[in-house]
C-alpha cells in the first residue's frame, strides 16, 4: 500500500507513512522549498515549552519536531501511527521515548501533559472531532494546544496559484525525490479537501477547548491554531456546554 484515501483508514495512513519513512524529511524540505522549517520554529514558539513540563507531540513522524524540545529539557512524548516512521526516529535519536499511537485512541491516562501539539497530522485522522477531544483528554487543565496544518492562503490569486501547484507540480517533483510519490498525491488531495482557518478554529472550540486562535504562515499555506484546555472541563472530552446545540 503506497497511499491513503480520503477515507484515511487508520491501516492505510500508516502503510503509506511507513513507505516514505526514511527520506520522508528530505522530501518535505524539498517540496516545500525549505519553508517547513520555519513552520517547526513557529510551531516551537507558540507552544512556548519550559524545562520540565511534559509534551506530547503527536504525529511527530521521525522525531523532527521533538528533537529541540527534548534538547531544551523538556519531558517530550514523540507518538505515531506509523511503526515506519517511529524506527526511523529511534535510529536517529534513541535517547527519544517514541510510543505507537492512534490519535482517536491515545495510549495515555487523562491530564498527562502540560501541552500537546500536533503538525500535519491532523488533516490525516478519519475523525477530527475526535482526535480534538481526544487531545484535550491528555490535557491537563490549563494545558495548551498548537495544531501546525496546511490550509488555505488568503491572497485569492495565490490560492490560484498555490492549487495548481500542489495537484499538478507537487507529484512530479515528488517522483523525483521520492521513493513512494503516490503518497504525495494523497498529500495534495487532502490539502484541498482540508477546512479553511476559521472552519477549522470553530471544531476546535466544539471539541472542548477554549482561548482558540490561529496565525497564518507563508501568507495561509500553514496556519498554526492555538488553545487551551478549560480548567473546568470534562476530563474525558468536551465541556457538557459544547455538546449543546
């Protein structure tokens, strides 16, 4: 199985991550013209990590974006769906406790971590809503959200511009640096089918989580969404007001 669907069967995500493992942080270096890491610093910033608090980073792939956590004293929880993924990061950083992990059924007891953070993996769930949720269960109250996601660019031209790359530039440049260039035409499918900011912004409010907010990188092609976990919320989901209609 070389890629997922739009279904994004749990089995086929992982599959298609496994394929692209060892030159997966090439790749996007590649395709995103070394934009992705300045997205990683941003990301970074807003969760505003301190030495000692614990961290749980969710589909943190080979452990790119856990290694200046770790390296800053921070207590960081690298977890993936998939195995491909989770071996290369311990060959690379095996100091790094990496966990196998679905993020609609998250392997750790509620209140767990200070913050939670996830970079484009969100847009790979069956079940946002769920997966939202299931974040703010392993929240501690208080605790903070930052979701790091493609999505969509602001400038009307742009965006023009910006869709046809992805569905038309992006799988040829993918064959070229890639071992397994159908996944990155599942890539460009899901960002177009992915919500915009604000749509975005309002499910993770209904999940439970309250300060939201977000703040576009490179003119809306990443957005990154903040939040915090209610200190009064439920423990094992949304606050029993966002159920409401």
């Amino acid at each position: 199985m070389s890629r997922a669907t739009l279904d994004k069967d749990p089995r086929d995500v992982a599959s298609m991550f496994d394929a692209v493992a060892r030159r997966y942080d090439l790749t996007n270096d590649v395709l995103s013209l070394g934009q992705d890491r300045a997205w990683r610093r941003a990301t970074l910033a807003a969760l505003a990590a301190q030495p000692g608090e614990t961290v749980l980073d969710l589909a943190a792939g080979t452990g790119t974006s856990s290694e200046p956590l770790a390296d800053a004293g921070v207590h960081v929880v690298p977890c993936d769906l998939s195995t491909g993924m989770l071996r290369e990061g311990r060959r690379r950083r095996p100091d790094l406790p990496f966990v196998a992990g679905d993020a609609l059924h998250l392997p750790f007891a509620d209140a767990s971590f200070d913050a939670v953070t996830m970079s484009f993996g969100l847009r790979n769930v069956s079940d946002v809503d769920a997966a939202l949720a299931e974040l703010l269960r392993v929240t501690r109250p208080g605790g903070r959200l930052v979701v790091c996601e493609f999505s969509r660019p602001t400038f009307a031209p742009f965006r023009v511009v910006y869709t046809n790359y992805l569905m038309r530039a992006l799988p040829p440049v993918a064959r070229a640096v890639s071992t397994s260039p159908d996944a990155y035409v599942y890539l460009a499918e899901s960002i177009r089918e992915w919500p915009g900011q604000r749509e975005l912004g309002r499910q993770v409010r209904r999940a439970g989580w309250d300060q939201v907010a977000f703040r576009n990188l490179s003119g809306g092609i990443v957005a990154l969404h903040r939040a915090v976990r209610p200190e009064t919320s439920d423990p094992r989901g949304a606050r029993p007001e966002a159920a409401r209609p």
